[in-house]
C-alpha cells in the first residue's frame, strides 16, 4: 500500500538538466500561480516563481533552504533524490526525466 501524496503548501519544483551548460536547472512554483487554459483543466500552465542552476545540487539545495521554499522534510529528501539523478543523467549523457 502506497502512502498517499502530501503536497508541500508553499509549491512545487521543475528540475532539468541543461546538457550545454552542463547545469542542473530548478524553477520554483506555486500553486496558487498555476493558470488553467480552461475552466475544466485538470492541469494548469505552470508559473515559473522562481530559478537557479548550478552544477552542483547541494549549492541548490542551500538556494531552496535560503529562500525557505520548503516546508516539508520529506520534500526536501525528493529535491535531493532528483537532484542527485539529475546529477548522475548530466554525468552520463543520459536523458533525464522527473519523477
């Protein structure tokens, strides 16, 4: 049984990997600013808040706790998986998708 998603009230982040500038890219959103391109859109348009790249994930992960983007300790352990795929998928020219 799988535990049910609790979503970090303060938002949510994009991350990608840059492979010309050999960055990690995060962009910051929040919920409140997603735009819905119709009244019954189950998914909106994300609103970037946010952005910072770096080559290395903890100098953003310091950017998230800098900025108090992060409420929640267990989301701050999934931005530091993904970072670290991130990290991995940039090192061997893989293809990097989000979980």
């Amino acid at each position: 049984m799988s535990e049910k998603l609790k979503l970090d009230p303060i938002g949510y982040f994009l991350v990608r990997i840059n492979k010309e500038t050999k960055e990690i890219e995060v962009a910051f959103c929040k919920y409140e600013e997603i735009k819905f391109a119709h009244p019954k859109a189950r998914f909106g348009k994300n609103t970037i808040n946010q952005e910072f790249s770096s080559k290395n994930p903890e100098n953003i992960i310091n950017w998230i706790k800098n900025n108090n983007l992060i409420s929640q300790e267990d989301h701050l352990e999934y931005m530091k998986k993904e970072l670290k795929k991130a990290k991995e998928c940039l090192e061997k020219e893989e293809k990097y998708i989000q979980d």
